[in-house]
C-alpha cells in the first residue's frame, strides 16, 4: 500500500517540476485548446438547417404531395417527384397512412 502512496506523492512531483520547468523558460504563453471537430460540426449543421430566415418561408407553401394520394399510389409510381418532398410532410403523410391502418397507436 505504501508504494501506491509513494507513486501518487512522485507524480505530484514530477507534474510541479514540470511547471517550474516551463516557468523558468520564460514561455507563459498559454495553450488555448480548438476543437476543430466542432466547428466543423457546427458548419456542417448550418448547411443542413439552412438559413433561419428562409426556413420561415417554407413554412408557408403549399404541399407538395396531393391530399388525395395513397401509400400505393407511391410505392407502384416509377415516376419522380417534381420537387422534393419535405421530411416534415412526408412523416405526416406517414403517420397518417399508419393511422388509417392500425399500425399506429
């Protein structure tokens, strides 16, 4: 037990020493640490949200899928779709269809 004691008190040490070791050569510069994953996160996310002042915008149109159109309607049509179609209409479209069929509760 007492070496684990001893190792703790040489780290202290050692971890000081190396303090006084930078201080005696005059560099006090400190190390200001970038997280460059972050940022590039963070840009990576503003392409895909988008800009705030446009996204208003979209709320505003009109569908682009029909109201009247059915879950066969797209899965037998070969056809694109002449824009694409928003995420947030597309899941409503969805649960809709799902509630219909019993297959969300």
């Amino acid at each position: 037990m007492e070496t684990n004691g001893s190792n703790s008190h040489s780290h202290e040490n050692q971890t000081s020493e190396a303090n006084n070791d930078a201080s005696k050569d005059g560099s006090n510069e400190k190390v200001v640490f970038v997280n460059h994953a972050e940022i590039a996160w963070h840009e990576g996310r503003k392409q895909w949200v988008g800009v705030q002042s446009q996204k208003s915008k979209r709320l505003h149109r009109e569908p682009i899928m029909s109201w009247t159109a059915t879950y066969e309607d797209l899965l037998c049509s070969t056809e694109p779709f002449q824009q694409p179609i928003p995420l947030a209409e597309m899941v409503d479209f969805l649960v809709d269809i799902w509630h219909e069929e019993g297959l969300y509760d």
